[in-house]
C-alpha cells in the first residue's frame, strides 16, 4: 500500500515556508496533539514515562490509539483522563471501531454492532474526550455494502451526539480505490450526514493515494474538522507532502485540530515526535 509519489517541481513553492530547521528552539505555544500510536512501543512498556515523554515534547493533547473492554492501555477511563490532565494535557480523540459483519452487512442490520457502541461512547465520554475516529474500514465488495457503512456511521454518529461527541472516520490510502466506478472517499464524504460524521483526513495517505489534500478541502468544505499531520518519517523531512498548501486552507477544510502522527522514525521515537511538533511550532502558518 506504500507506494511512492512524488510531488511534481510545480508543488515546490508550497514546502518552503516551512521548511524543517535543524536546531530550531521554537518558542509559539500551539495546541497541537499527538496520536499516541506515534509512541506504541514506550506505552507498552511504561504507561506513566510514555505520558511523560508526550508532554515534554510539547504536545497540548493526546489521541488514544489502546481502547478495548473500556479501558484505554488498561486503564479505566478517569485513570487515563487523570494521567493525562496531571501533565498538563487534554485527552481529545480516540481511534477504535467495530467492523460490520457479514450477516450485518447482508441483512442491512447493524443493531449488533450499535449495541456495542453504547458502552465505548460512555467511556470515551468518562475520559473527558470530545472526539471519537473509526481508523479504518476494508475496501466494500460492492456500492451496496458501502452505503450500509455509511447508515451505520451515520448512526454511531447520532448516538455520540447524543452524549455530547463527534464521530468520524480516518482514511489510509485504500479509500481513493474504486467501487463500482465510484471513488470510496468521495462516496462516503457525499453519503453520511455532515451533522454527524466528520473526516479526520490523514494528509500522508491521502497523499499516498495520489490525490490532493486541498482538492477535498475544496470539494467537500468544512468536513475535516481533525486532520493527521505526517510525513514518511519525521514532519517536512521527505518533500513528499506539500503542507504549506494544506495549511494555507485550514479554514475552507474546516479543521479545528492537528494531530501529528509518526509511523517511521529516523531517531529514536520520542525524539522524533518532538522534531515533528517543533516543525509545526516553527511554522508561521500554523496558527
């Protein structure tokens, strides 16, 4: 699925602005939050440390990526939320979902699955969390089957309204496929209601889907009120992603959180999530 795209030559001039300084001390204080998938290995090993590490690399909030039986990381929800706020940080998001089955999927009948939704909804809300991200979904055998996921987010969506969240979905680079001669992404963006699915786009892949983050900003305004911010590895080091763009038009995005995210590393991983966000706080367009 990683395959590599380059920017043409014409998309040069939009990666200047921010170009990653090498010894940089940025001083701008920006709530920008950190998807702690970035730092797996170290909350693995010792919870208290990882949080630690997040918070002194500078990051303002977090995006849980360890929810199941409702605990985050083993931790009940005011264990994780209490954690977090003793450093200083908010818990803003969380990655989880539950997939549709078959028999749901050919029946049309997700109650099974909603069902399930009751109980992650209030500990996402006992965490004190505003948003909840399903991170992923396979590519749909046919538009059918893709429209019941869209009934079924629309759902989730209306269930987390009613306990004060907001529900949407991050992409990887498979939704730019087709099906049926229809783009997935742009289905999905055209058939859940905007009052109750957002999109957390993630930058990098839809870059890796060859596709423009700015051309969806444009299309489909206002629907991606989070984004992922990623690179290769460490934030503006591969030239690949043309940020500079994706940040002249946050506003038409509709976006009102960054989330960095870091999958690859080029040092080890708490380093290279702090050169990530010092690239961001040494950047005049990210506000």
């Amino acid at each position: 699925m990683k395959k590599l795209f380059l920017l043409s030559i014409a998309a040069l001039p939009f990666m200047l602005a921010c170009t990653a300084k090498t010894g940089s001390q940025p001083s701008t204080k920006k709530n920008i939050a950190l998807q702690l998938y970035s730092l797996r290995d170290d909350f693995k090993n010792d919870f208290d440390a990882a949080i630690k590490a997040t918070k002194e690399a500078g990051y303002a909030a977090v995006e849980a990526a360890s929810y199941g039986s409702g605990k985050f990381y083993g931790k009940t929800p005011e264990e994780f939320k209490a954690a977090v706020e003793a450093e200083g940080m908010v818990a803003l998001s969380s990655h989880t979902t539950k997939t549709l089955s078959e028999k749901e999927l050919s029946e049309k009948d997700f109650s099974e699955s909603l069902a399930w939704w009751d109980e992650t909804i209030a500990a996402h809300h006992a965490a004190g969390m505003q948003y909840i991200v399903a991170p992923w979904m396979d590519v749909p055998k046919s538009l059918a089957d893709l429209q019941t996921y869209c009934d079924y987010y629309n759902a989730v969506g209306q269930k987390c309204r009613e306990k004060g969240l907001s529900f949407g979905y991050h992409n990887h680079a498979h939704e730019f496929d087709r099906v049926e001669d229809v783009v997935m992404y742009d289905y999905m963006l055209e058939h859940t209601n905007p009052e109750l699915v957002f999109f957390q786009m993630d930058v990098y892949w839809t870059v890796m889907g060859r596709q423009s983050p700015v051309d969806y900003f444009q299309k489909y305004p206002g629907r991606f009120t989070l984004l992922h911010i990623k690179d290769h590895r460490e934030l503006g080091e591969s030239g690949m992603v043309g940020f500079d763009a994706i940040f002249k038009n946050l506003d038409k995005a509709g976006t009102k959180h960054l989330i960095v995210e870091v999958e690859q590393y080029s040092c080890p991983p708490a380093e290279s999530v702090k050169r990530s966000l010092d690239y961001l706080l040494s950047c005049p367009l990210v506000k």
